[in-house]
C-alpha cells in the first residue's frame, strides 16, 4: 500500500527546492518569495547520506474515504533517522532517492475522508507511521509489525512525517484526550516501542529486570517495566548523566558499563542490583556487542532475553550460556496490535510520564541543528516543531 504523500517520479533538482544551508539567510522569506497554490508542504528531505534540504512539496490528498490528512505539530527523533541521515541506509533498506525524515509525530486533523468516523477536523491526534497491507497472514494473526509489505513512514522508499502535512487511515491516529499535550502525542511512537518490547518479556510483577542503554527507549522501558509491577529494574549505560536521569526517572539501580569480560559484568550487575543469582528478564535497547554478551550472562537459569538495540548485523554471541540455561531469547521490531493504545492508556492513566524526557524543541527550520544535537548524545528526546503557518 502506497501513501498518498509519497510523490512519483519527483524531478531530482526542482526550482522550489532550498538547501539546509540556507537557514542562515531565511527560510521563512524564502517560502514567502516561492509560494505556489499547489506547494505548500514544507518537508525535510534527505536526499542521500549527509546531505538534507528543504523542498515544498504538494499537499497530499486523500486516497481513501478512511483517509485523514493531519497538520503535524511535533516530531521528535529516533536513532533510525539519525542512521538514514548518517548512512544513508539501515541494512536492506537504502535510501535511493530523496525521502522525508520523521516518523515520531502528533498533530492536529485537517481533512478526512467521508467516511471517517472516529475523527473529525481539529481532533490532535497521535500518528502511528506505519500501515500494514492488512491481508497477509501476519497482518491477520495480530503481528502486523512483520507484515513484509509494511508502509513505514522515512522507510524507504516511502516519506516520513517531518512535513507541513501527512496522510495516514482514521484507525492509525489516536486521538489525545484532554490533559495528554501535543509534545507528549509525539512521544506515543517510542512508548509504543517500550510496550511492545516489555510484552515481548512479558514482564510479570515482582520480577527483575536489567535493562542495557538509557537512550530514550532503555528508558521508556523502564518505566513500563515499573508500571507492570517490576521489582527491581536496573538500568546499564556508560553515560553516568543519562544513568543520574534513569534513577530519578524509573530505575531502581543503575550500573555504569566498564571494560571488562561479559561474565565479570554481568557479575557485577548481580552484585550492584542486588540480583541473587541473576535477574528474571533482560532487555538490551543498545545494540553494543558487549551489552548483548552481558545481558545472557546476567540472567538467572530459565531467564528471558529480548532485544531491542540495532548495532552490527553479525556479533560473537554466547550460544552456550544460552543453551546451558535454557532461556527464552526473542527480538522485538517495532510494535503491533493495541501497543499503541497501551501507551496512551499508560500516559493516560498516569501511570507512565514521558514529559521528563523532553528535553529541548526546536523550530521546523533548525530540523538539521537538532539532528547534530542528537548525534551527539546532547538531551534525551528532542521536538521538532511543526511548520509555522
């Protein structure tokens, strides 16, 4: 399934098109000077590994009555956008021409379909970027996030959501009742990877769990982790500052990674998390190699392990201790049905907070500064705000 916003055949150098270099000199006069009826979608384009630009594009049109078109309000950033824009691929999926960046976003409905139900214009929603055929075997047994023909917003080949506008059907927008902002909307993306990733642990209360990374998903899953009654949740990263944060936030121990032996860190672990002879679940939102040995090794026999990270394809992996302890080892990709609704009854309900991880909004037209200031691990979850009228 196509989105209506993604634009075929797109000529590669078009004359409404303005280079992120040009903040400098106004990118607000130059939407003024460049207005046309039919551009007026202000987007964030990456046209190949380190290089982003501007470019209006046409507004997308519904292409189905069950269609809404959303004026986006708030993206945040996700370490997938930060590798396209890197990289200019993450594995199999290689950007071949130029694609909107985004896919961590709310907004507010500005047209729908005639046969929307659910929603109507000016309803604020969060937007759940990716779009199932809804007919393959997968799609139909409830795992629709392995749905191999999957529309993921800033997926190649299909655009993301850091645009003026982006249409998605009525049942992937989730309207934001009174009290839930717009900012926190935008941050239902990631929670929705935290709740999956605990359903895939299928964290029980009582139980231990470690978790490696306090990037903004290790920590999203700590505090779903605490909301489904975990008793202890130790959080692992080398950044003493997100660690600090992480304690505060939902952790109830924190360990700092050393160089050291996987067995000798998942013993200090134990140790320092008051673990008894290793934990329940183990969950690794790092991707690092050294994280991954450790997580097997820090858990007790009959332990679950999930991962959640994305770091090399191929790693030296302790089959062994795998084997000898019969754990329970599973991945976890995205999210799929009712995660999405688990993480706005979480926040809902007050028993999850992603407000403190905000930590800095930036204007549509510093997308690019925010995106160094993610590379270079400054805050937690930065907002792009949405294009100004």
């Amino acid at each position: 399934m196509l989105f209506s916003n993604v634009v075929d055949h797109y000529p590669a150098n078009p004359p409404h098109l303005v280079s992120s270099r040009l903040i400098s000199r106004g990118v607000h006069q130059w939407v003024a000077n460049h207005h046309h009826p039919s551009l007026q979608n202000l987007s964030f384009v990456l046209e190949k590994a380190g290089s982003v630009r501007f470019e209006d594009r046409p507004v997308p049109q519904l292409a189905s009555p069950y269609d809404v078109r959303v004026n986006v309000k708030f993206t945040g950033i996700c370490g997938s956008d930060v590798h396209y824009w890197v990289h200019g691929a993450i594995g199999q999926f290689i950007v071949r021409d130029p694609m909107v960046l985004g896919h961590e976003s709310s907004g507010v409905v500005s047209a729908v379909g005639d046969r929307v139900k659910s929603l109507k214009v000016g309803d604020r929603v969060a937007m759940e970027p990716g779009v199932p055929c809804r007919r393959c075997v997968r799609c139909k047994d409830g795992k629709y996030n392995l749905c191999v023909d999957m529309s993921f917003a800033a997926t190649p080949p299909f655009d993301g959501t850091l645009a003026k506008y982006y249409v998605l059907p009525e049942d992937f927008c989730y309207k934001l009742p009174e009290g839930v902002s717009l900012e926190e909307g935008a941050l239902m993306e990631p929670l929705a990877v935290g709740v999956h990733i605990t359903r895939q642990a299928q964290i029980k209360p009582g139980q231990s769990v470690v978790i490696f990374g306090a990037g903004p998903i290790g920590l999203l899953c700590s505090a779903v982790a605490r909301a489904y009654g975990a008793d202890k949740i130790v959080v692992v990263d080398i950044n003493e500052e997100r660690l600090k944060f992480a304690k505060q936030y939902a952790a109830t121990h924190t360990v700092v990674s050393q160089r050291e032996s996987a067995p000798d860190s998942a013993a200090r672990i134990n140790r320092d998390g008051d673990l008894g002879v290793g934990a329940d679940i183990a969950i690794d939102a790092s991707g690092a190699e050294p994280c991954i040995q450790a997580g097997i090794h820090v858990l007790r026999t009959g332990g679950t392990f999930v991962q959640a990270g994305m770091g090399k394809s191929d790693i030296t992996f302790p089959i062994g201790a795998m084997g000898a302890k019969e754990l329970d080892v599973k991945g976890s990709f995205r999210y799929n049905s009712g995660d999405y609704q688990t993480a706005l009854n979480l926040i809902t309900s007050g028993r999850v907070s992603v407000k403190e991880l905000v930590t800095g909004k930036v204007k549509f037209t510093d997308a690019e500064s925010a995106f160094n200031d993610v590379k270079a691990a400054k805050g937690i979850k930065i907002l792009i705000e949405g294009v100004e009228a």
